[in-house]
C-alpha cells in the first residue's frame, strides 16, 4: 500500500460512481485492547460484501482522509485514512495506520464481491 494521494484517490472514486459495487468497511479501536488493558474503551464495526452505489464520492483533509460516498437514501462516510492501492479490476482498497502501523480503519470498493 502507498500513502494516499488524494487526487489518484478522487480520480478512482470517479470512475466508480453510478455503478453497482461491493463495500468492505470496518474499524476498530483494537479488538483485543481491553483484555490487556482493562482502561481502554474497545470499539469495533465490520461491514464485508454490502451492496452499495453512490453518486458521489469524494475524499477530504490533509492527512489522515476522510472518504464519503453519496447514495440515494444517505452517506456512507470514513475517517482516518493514510494508505490505498488500486488492483488491474479495479478495487480500490484504503487503509488506515495507527502510528505503531496497526489497522484501525479500512474501507474497500469493488465490482467484484470480496
């Protein structure tokens, strides 16, 4: 994965709209956190294969992103993203890292289920 370049980014949000596509969302706060910690609040969501088309999509800040996608019924939105790649069929697969490089967030988009 690279860190994201956000008009590459838009670009490929672009060619994506209009279309219907597979959503891979999740985010934690580390799963297993408060078993060594008994203090930190865990917190975790996990979408894998939801069925979406938007016709908006756009990507926002200076570092972490922030990703959102307009559908026709409201918004699908991420927070807290440093990292992309895009493969030859076009899915578009953004990451973000915690500063000891562990995954919090995670936000895919494909034509193809995952």
């Amino acid at each position: 994965m690279h860190l994201i370049e956000p008009q590459a980014v838009q670009r490929v949000l672009d060619s994506l709209k209009d279309q219907d596509l597979y959503l891979h969302l999740e985010m934690t706060t580390g799963a297993y956190a408060s078993l060594r910690d008994s203090s930190r609040f865990t917190a975790s969501t996990f979408v894998s294969n939801g069925a979406i088309r938007f016709a908006h999509g756009s990507i926002a800040g200076s570092g972490p992103y922030r990703i959102g996608l307009k559908t026709a019924t409201g918004w699908v939105y991420s927070e807290g993203l440093t990292h992309w790649d895009e493969d030859d069929t076009g899915k578009l697969i953004m990451a973000g890292h915690d500063s000891e490089g562990k995954l919090v967030v995670g936000l895919q988009l494909s034509r193809e289920p995952f």
